[in-house]
C-alpha cells in the first residue's frame, strides 16, 4: 500500500476516532450531569420526606400540647406547623406532574389521604378545646382513631419513601453505570487514538520512510561518486518509497550501462588506434619480411584473446607458407595447400567451429577452438590468407570479425602493393629478354657506390658482343 494512502487513512481513522472520543466525553459529560440531577432528587426527596416526618410528628405534638395545656404559644406553633404542612402538601403535589412511577403515585395520594385525614381529626380537636369541649379533644388526639391515622401516615410515608429510595437509586446507578461506560469508551477512543498516531509514527514515519531514506541516502552518495558497486536492496513495496528505490536501481543499471559502453567505446577506440597504427607501418613496408613482421606485432594487440598466421602464396601457387604467427595457434599447420582451405576454394571467409555449422577446413587438426580464414585477395589475385583461432567458443571472433576484415582488405593491398613493387623493379633494372640488369641499374649502383667511402676498391668490366643488335631487334 502507498504511504500516502496509509497517511489518509490513518488520518482519516485519527479524526473519526476523534470525534468519537469527543462524542463519548460529551455523552459522559452528559451522563455525568444524570447523574447530579438524580442525586439532586434524591437529596430533595430525602429532605422533602424527612420534612413530612417531622412536620407531622411535631403538628401531631402542638395539638396534644395545646389540648393539654392550654397554653396560646402551642396553638400559634399548632398554626405556624400546619401553614409548612400546607406548603409541604403544594410540593407534593408538584411531585404529581414529575415522571412518577404507578406505584409512586398510588402511595403519594395514600400519604396525601392519611395526611388530610389525620389534620381533620386534629383541626376538629382543637376546635372542639376551643369551643370548651376539652375532654371531647383530649379524646379524639389520643384515642385510637388518631393513633391509627397517624401510624397508616407513618406507613404511608415509609413506603413512599422506600419506593422514591429505590427508583433514585436505580437512577442513581443507572446514571452511574453510563457514566462509567461512555467515560471508558472515552478513554478507549482516545488510547486508541493515541495508539494509532504512535503506530503511524513509528510504523510509517520510521520503519516506512525514515529507515529506507536512511539506506538511500548512503546508496545516492555511492552513486554520486560514480560508485556502482553499490548494492541497491531489492523492495517489492509498491509504494513512494519502492518508486524511489526501483528509480535508483535503473540510475544504477543505467551507470553500469554507461561505464560498459564507456568501457567498450574505450576499447574500440584503442582497436582502431592500433589498426591505424599497423595500417600506416603496412603501407611503409618494402619488404615481405617486415610486413610479417608488422602483422605479428599487432596482430596481438588488437585481438589479445586470438591466436593466428599469417600466410603468404608462393610463387609457383602450389602452396601458403607461414610468415609470422602470433599466441602459438595449435590447429593449423604452417604450410597448406590453397585447396585444403575452403576459405581460399570460395574466396570468401570461413568458419570452423566445434558446433558442426559449417564443414571445416582440411589443414586444421582437430580441437573445439573455433576458427576462421580469411582469404587475402587484392586487384583479383589471391596473395596469401589470415587465419585466426580463439578458446572462448568463438565470442570474441564474432565481436571482432568486422575488425579482422578490415585488416585482411589491408593486409592483402599491403602484400599486393610489395609484389607489384617488386615486379615494376625487376621490369626497371632487369632486361625482359636476358634478364640481366640494364643501364638503368648500372647508374643506380654507381650512384650507391658514389655514397660509400672512397677507400673501397671498385672494378669496372665491358663486353662487346658482335651483332647483339641485330638479335635484340628480332627477339626484342
């Protein structure tokens, strides 16, 4: 995967579980503030029924007092009582428009039933005191009636109280309970949060990019100085960073392709520098012996992998003796006869290898070192025959075939340029019908003998033959 992919995404996977972690603290917030609100109701009922209690023991007291004594403070306290009592009664009523429970409701109006009930009997009582009927009042605030009102309220009271208990505390626990959850899915959103941008950092940022840019780094310096033996880690990541290294292995590749051409074009230039060499020395040998000579010399140089002869024609045509050879050659022999090469029978170079390509020529022994002869033909005459053999399986005959040719056409215009040398002097100094040598050559000698020290002796004889003139003129 690309790293920029894996960037998106794990920048993606950053925001969402972001968000998620905020919307999870929100929820917890959101629980958390439940969870205020229940314990607020449940202090406020606890309060609220903590009141009743008391509000109706203590109403319940001012009456018995009052009854008792007679005394006007326990009837204002009786008044002042039963005014809370009133106010006490509104909020429990406002407690009816609240989500209450079925059971909740049914204890609340019982509560409010014993509660109206219980003020009645205490309202009649202390009317009754009041209008002189103390006994009558004694009786009703502590008679059996009152007892039995006032216990059904305290009953009434505990039950509602026990059933407000539970539902504030099931409410309280719930509130914590999600509280709780979503705080922990908020601190598991944001671990992982954390965890992934930890992951991203190490996993992409280190492992991804910043070891390989490392290892790069190092490689792009080698290969900045012209270090190619640098070893480029093979990387199947199809990413930026498998990109990068796949593009510096081509640089790599395409340097080692430029030394090798660089290498070869250097070579190349050195061959044609030594053929240019022997291509001048050719043309300024006068004698056959000397261009042997040139041949062996060079030969070597710009075929260092190729042994090889250098064979001349004879005079008569019968035969090609050995001028010079080069590398010892091992299969040829150093005379042959123009027909055991079928090089010279076609006129055209030819190969004999080990592979059986093509059929080989009679005078090479047998051996797997490929072979070639090249036929030296000049102004329609053959002169001679370069012959070459190499041990590489012929590799670097085929890379220098083009190269023995041109030397050959050379070699061959070398030789034929001597003969023709040689026959235009032995026309010069030579009589064509004697052969004996004419003026021409007397003055050349005499001019030699001129150049030479004068203390050397010299003799001069002449011989007059009668009527040579008129056998010259009939035979010419």
């Amino acid at each position: 995967m690309r790293i920029s992919t894996i960037t998106n995404w794990a920048y993606a996977v950053t925001v969402v579980l972001t968000l998620l972690s905020g919307a999870a603290f929100i929820l917890s917030a959101h629980s958390a503030f439940r969870e205020r609100t229940a314990v607020e109701t449940r202090l406020r009922l606890d309060e609220l029924v903590d009141q009743l209690a008391q509000a109706a023991e203590q109403t319940s007291e001012n009456a018995r007092l009052f009854v008792m004594r007679g005394e006007e403070r326990h009837l204002q306290a009786f008044r002042g009582a039963e005014g809370e009592e009133r106010a006490r009664e509104e909020a429990i009523k406002g407690l009816k428009s609240t989500e209450l429970s079925p059971q909740e409701l049914a204890a609340l109006r019982r509560l409010e039933s014993d509660a109206e009930a219980l003020d009645q009997i205490e309202e009649r009582a202390v009317a009754d005191f009041g209008n002189g009927d103390r006994d009558s009042a004694r009786q009703t605030l502590f008679g059996p009636e009152h007892e039995r009102l006032q216990t059904d309220l305290l009953a009434s009271l505990r039950q509602f109280i026990d059933l407000v208990a539970t539902r504030a505390d099931d409410e309280l626990a719930s509130a914590q309970a999600r509280t709780d959850l979503w705080d922990n899915i908020a601190k598991s959103m944001l671990g992982l949060t954390a965890a992934v941008f930890i992951g991203v950092l190490y996993f992409v940022l280190k492992r991804r990019v910043a070891t390989p840019l490392l290892r790069m780094a190092g490689i792009v310096n080698r290969l900045a100085k012209q270090d190619y033996d640098v070893e480029v880690l093979h990387d199947n990541r199809r990413d930026e960073i498998g990109e990068m290294n796949e593009a510096i292995q081509i640089f790599r590749d395409n340097g080692l392709e430029r030394e090798r051409l660089d290498a070869e074009r250097r070579r190349d230039q050195k061959t044609k520098d030594h053929i240019l060499q022997m291509m001048h020395r050719l043309q300024a040998c006068q004698q056959h012996d000397e261009l042997a000579e040139v041949v062996s010399l060079f030969a070597p140089q710009i075929f260092p992998h190729l042994a090889g002869h250098l064979y001349l024609m004879n005079s008569s045509r019968s035969a090609l003796a050995s001028a010079s050879c080069w590398h010892q050659p091992r299969r040829s022999h150093d005379v042959l006869a123009p027909a055991e090469c079928w090089g010279l029978r076609r006129s055209r170079p030819h190969v004999s290898d080990h592979k059986g390509g093509d059929v080989p020529c009679q005078h090479l022994d047998a051996g797997d070192d490929a072979c070639i002869c090249i036929p030296l033909s000049a102004h329609g005459d053959t002169v001679g025959l370069l012959y070459f053999e190499g041990t590489d399986g012929g590799k670097a005959m085929e890379s220098a075939r083009l190269y023995i040719e041109i030397i050959a056409e050379n070699i061959a215009l070398a030789i034929a340029n001597l003969q023709l040398r040689d026959r235009l002097t032995h026309l010069a100094f030579r009589d064509p019908l004697t052969g004996l040598l004419n003026r021409r050559s007397l003055d050349d000698e005499m001019n030699r003998l001129r150049r030479e020290p004068a203390d050397r002796p010299t003799a001069c004889l002449m011989v007059d033959i009668d009527h040579f003139k008129h056998f010259n003129d009939e035979f010419g």
